[in-house]
C-alpha cells in the first residue's frame, strides 16, 4: 500500500512541476494565439469537458487502484499466504481514505482552472492565430459539435478498451517475470 500511495504522490509531484517549465514557456507565446486559443477551449466548452473527464475518471479510480494493489499483493511471490491477507486487509483499511483524497482533488474545480490555464498557451505556441481560428470554426459547425459531444463517450470507451488490453497482458507477464525470479 505504501507504494501505491509513493507512486501516486511522486506522479502528482512530478504533474505539479510541469505548470513552471510551463509558465516559463508562456512569454513566448504570441498574444493574438493566446487569445484564440481562449476562443477555441470556449468553443469547445472545454471546462464542462475537463470536469466530466475528471469526474469520469475520479469514478473509476477505486477500482483502478483496487484492482493494482490486490494483483501486486496476490502475485507476490515474497509473501506467505498469510501475509497476503494480511496486506489485503491492510490495503481494504486504507484504500478508501487514498481513493477519496484522490477524488477530493479531482473533484476541486481549481484544478481545471490551473490546467486551463496551462494549456492554453500550449496551444497558442503550437498553432498559430489563424490556425486556431480555423479549428474553433470546425468545432462551431455541426460535425465538429458531434465530435464535441460524442468526445467524452469515446473517450470513456476508449480508456476501457485500453485497461482491458493492459489486463490480459498483466498476468502473462507477471507469471513470465516469477518464473524468470524463481531461476
């Protein structure tokens, strides 16, 4: 469990270093990219888009973490039977508290303000003015709202697909890399 939790916090510290190299980069950005590219996250109602992402995500996050920490516990071969319930009882005791700390973040409505504001000069140095015009004008017509709309549903079906892939390969390899520690 504690290494669940180390590697959660060092991800997000390492997610929290990202706004100052983000920030430095910022003053090159040229304002009238700036400026559309404020105009094509509000076409895109970008901020409800990031809350439900985050919300979606904040959701499956239990049973993401459940399902990690309760393979790395039964797949470790350096443990007894015994001190494999032992881990799973202690890991039921506190995942809860990790998984709603976790949630509590996601669900902070600053936080889509801080990646926003982050992105948006992504943006601007990665199109130009003209460019980001002409994809906030796609997103304005009825295809481009289509893939708006349709965006987080392929997405949330997308992430599913991915985990799903990831876990049929999870096994095989750890069963692969026990054997390969039992030599």
């Amino acid at each position: 469990m504690k290494k669940i939790v180390a590697t959660l916090v060092t991800s997000l510290a390492l997610i929290g270093a990202a706004p100052s190299h983000a920030q430095a980069q910022a003053a090159a950005a040229d304002p009238a990219a700036t400026a559309a590219a404020k105009e094509l996250f509000d076409s895109m109602n970008y901020r409800q888009m990031m809350a439900g992402a985050m919300q979606q995500m904040s959701q499956s996050l239990g049973v993401s973490m459940r399902a990690g920490a309760e393979a790395g516990i039964k797949n470790n071969p350096k443990l007894s039977a015994e001190d494999k319930q032992k881990a799973l009882a202690k890991m039921e005791a506190e995942l809860p508290r990790v998984i709603k700390t976790l949630q509590d973040m996601m669900s902070d409505p600053t936080l889509v303000d801080e990646i926003l504001a982050e992105t948006v000069p992504l943006y601007a140095r990665t199109f130009s003015a003209d460019e980001l015009k002409q994809i906030t004008a796609f997103y304005r017509t009825p295809v481009g709202a289509k893939m708006l709309n349709s965006m987080p549903k392929l997405m949330g079906e997308g992430m599913q697909l991915g985990q799903q892939i990831v876990q049929r390969r999870i096994g095989p390899m750890i069963q692969k890399l026990q054997q390969e520690q039992a030599k």
